[in-house]
C-alpha cells in the first residue's frame, strides 16, 4: 500500500502571540486539559451524551424508509478544544491548505466548506475550501450510498427532505458543527500522495457558542480503526498501521504521522485492548508502575481490563496531564515525595498537587525516574520516563504532571508522550513506543 504521511504541529506554535510568555501559555494549555478528561471519563463510564431533539418526516418508500430510519434524533457531543496537534494537508484541485486539529477521540474529519449562507462559517486565517471550486468533490447520495451515511452513531442520517446525509456534531464547549457528508480529495504534502476521503463539508457552524478558533478549519479524527464502518482517518484507509510522533511542546519544528508504514523502532510495546462498547479509544495493558524501584499497586480493573464499561487506560494525544483513579494517584504521590525527599518541596501551582523549588542560579534538580510496565515485568515491556515527562516547570517551580480523580479511568495523555515515536498496530494490536523520536 502506498504511505500517506503529513505534518503536525504543537498546536501552541499557532497561538503563541497571543500569550506574553511561556508560563501564560503553559497555562492556556492546562486550562484546556480537564474539560476534556472529564469529557472522556464521563463517555467511557457512563456513555453520556446530549442532544437535541429532531422531528422527522414520513418516507415515500421501502428503500427511503431503511435509509431515514436512523435520522439523527439526537446530537452527539464531543469535545475537541483540548487538542494538542495540528495537521496540515491540502484540499481538493484548488489544493487549500488547511490546518485541521487531529483527536484520537474522535471518528470524524471535517472541515469548513464553503460557500457559507448567512455568515455561518466562521472566520479563518487562510482562505476557505469551497466545494464548488474543486472538480473531484461529491456529496454523498444517502440512498445510494447509504451504507456510508448510516454508521453506528446519532450524530449522521439521511435528511427528511432528501438525500443528503447530514451531520451534526457539538462539543461539549458549545461549539457546534452542521453540515452534509461528502468525499474529495486530499494530499499528503510530505509523500504527495493523493487519496479520497469522506468528510463533513462543514456549512454552519456559527449555531453553538462559543465559535471555533480561526486558526484551524476543522478537526481530523484519528480515532481506532474499525472494521464495522466508520470515518476516522485510520477506518478509511483501511490502515492496520497508523504512526505519529508529537512535537515537543512549545517546539517550532513539526513532526509526522503516517498511515501503513512507520520509521519508528517497536521494542517497546503495550497491548491495544479492544472494547466494542467504545471502538475509537485505544486502550492498553498497563500492568505495573514503578517510582524508581518502589512499585505503586494497581488496581485489577486497571491492567485486567478488557471489554468492560469501567476502568482501563487509554492513550489520548488531546490532554496534557495523566491522570490516574484518586487511590492509585493518593499512592503515586506519597512514595514520589519519599524519592524525592531531598529536593525542597513547595506550595502546588494551580491544578498540580506536588512541586518543588528551583533554583534559577543552580543546576536542575533530579527527579525519581518513572518506570511503566505493560502485560509483564520484562524489558521489552518498559517505557522509562525521564523527567521532563513528567515534571513540568511553571511559575518557577517543578511540579508532578500527574494527577488524581475520582473516576476508575486512567489517561495516559500527550504529557509523557511528547517526543515519543507512536506506532498503532491494530493487526497486531499493539501500540509501540520509540524514545526521543522527533524534536
């Protein structure tokens, strides 16, 4: 199979002249951050979502009434302004450029498609795609096509007055996106490779409050592949192979995700568990953790997990700090304070509950290193975190970027995967970890 690759961005690159400094837009970025963990654990524990009802009319036929049936009655809600990364590529023959954040939460690419009615697209920074403009764009017919429209989810059906297949998403924010599915094209600026896409064309989203950011046109889910339908990135490609590797936060460089092939080592891998009531989430086999040599138990419905509608660990590139069940963290905590005893210890900072003095006229201090075991205790299992993947420096202080909370999920975020080589392997159901990969 050919390789589609194209770049990503900290998203921070973008909005750093809106900040007066490292620690203002460290902390934009935290702010960020539980939203969209409390988003994640209240999809995973309790399958909440909320919506808006629909009035639907009657089909004129057998075909029509199989096709209508699963208008959308309600509106899905996701969250997506916790996005960390930024994807560039190009749209259709005009060839946009576009700057789309990408969610491993999510399972829809959409993005602004013009022309707008009303005023109903909001303002971006570089020119909008309009779909009139491009000689490979097809909206999809939601009769003929309707095994495309009629995935498992109430955010998509076929218009009442039509065959159009519609889309309407919110975020739990309040933005809100509506619009059509459609396909065209897209390349991959790094390999130039062209390939079509089914998309949300985008025509309003001015409905919800607050507006998106102009800096981006849309998002690019890259959720899990699924083999029962869907429009994530990986799920249309087909791809058993998806590879990533995240900028450096705050970095100028960009980095690369790929799908089918990966340039990054797989020495270290954790299981990619399965879960039929949440396929996008990639979830993992974290079996033990270690603050040096102190081991911090983990609760069984952590590293046993598999299939159920509570506990586990997933990976999710949208949030900055991991988080760990209130119990675990309590622990976690506690033995990292005894390690780190020598290091002199002060009031948190904001959301952290550990930090430490630094000294801006002596050396950094040294943490306790941080040792992640998945499925056994063996070498080939260890993902060891040096301390800048876990220890965040703001307002002049070191502290724990690790937190607690009171839900049986665990979220290993962007935090300590920064700079670290991602290959997604849902042949092998495997997730690879490559240290000190891109800038």
């Amino acid at each position: 199979m050919p390789s589609y690759t194209f770049t990503i961005y900290d998203r921070d690159l973008f909005e750093k002249s809106k900040f007066k400094g490292y620690d203002s837009l460290l902390k934009s970025r935290l702010a960020r951050c539980p939203a969209r963990a409390y988003y994640l654990a209240s999809i995973l524990e309790n399958g909440n979502t909320i919506g808006a009802n629909r009035t639907l009319t009657r089909p004129h036929n057998a075909q029509e009434s199989r096709a209508r049936e699963k208008v959308p009655k309600t509106t899905s809600t996701h969250f997506i302004n916790g996005g960390s990364y930024v994807a560039s590529f190009t749209l259709g023959t005009q060839q946009i450029k576009s700057y789309l954040l990408i969610d491993t939460g999510s399972d829809l690419v959409w993005w602004q498609c013009g022309p707008c009615k009303g005023n109903r697209c909001y303002k971006q920074k570089d020119p909008l795609y309009v779909s009139t403009n491009s000689k490979t764009y097809r909206r999809l017919d939601c009769i003929v096509q309707s095994e495309s429209c009629l995935i498992a989810s109430p955010s998509y059906g076929c218009s009442p007055f039509g065959n159009i297949c519609l889309y309407d998403v919110s975020y739990v924010d309040g933005a809100r996106t509506k619009g059509w599915i459609a396909d065209d094209v897209i390349t991959f600026v790094l390999d130039r490779n062209p390939v079509r896409i089914v998309f949300g064309c985008g025509k309003d989203q001015a409905s919800g409050t607050p507006h998106f950011n102009g800096e981006y046109y849309g998002i690019a889910g890259i959720g899990r592949r699924r083999m029962s339908g869907g429009y994530s990135l990986p799920t249309q490609f087909e791809a058993v192979i998806m590879s990533l590797c995240l900028p450096r936060f705050f970095s100028h460089k960009g980095s690369t995700i790929s799908f089918y092939k990966t340039p990054f080592k797989k020495t270290t891998s954790a299981e990619l568990l399965p879960n039929f009531g949440f396929p996008i989430f990639y979830f993992v086999n974290l079996y033990k953790f270690f603050i040096n040599d102190k081991e911090i138990p983990l609760n069984p419905s952590v590293w046993s997990f598999r299939n159920d509608m509570t506990g586990g660990v997933i990976v999710d590139t949208g949030t900055t700090i991991t988080r760990f069940p209130q119990d675990f963290y309590t622990l976690l905590r506690n033995i990292f304070r005894m390690e780190a005893r020598d290091i002199p210890e002060v009031d948190p900072s904001g959301a952290f509950g550990t930090c430490y003095e630094a000294d801006p006229s002596g050396p950094e201090p040294k943490f306790p290193v941080v040792k992640l075991y998945f499925g056994r205790e063996n070498p080939n299992n260890l993902l060891l975190l040096a301390q800048d993947r876990f220890v965040v420096n703001i307002n002049g202080k070191y502290c724990l970027s690790f937190l607690g909370w009171h839900s049986s999920v665990a979220i290993l975020e962007a935090s300590q995967l920064q700079v670290v080589g991602l290959t997604f392997d849902t042949s092998a159901n495997t997730l690879s970890f490559d240290l000190d990969a891109c800038d």
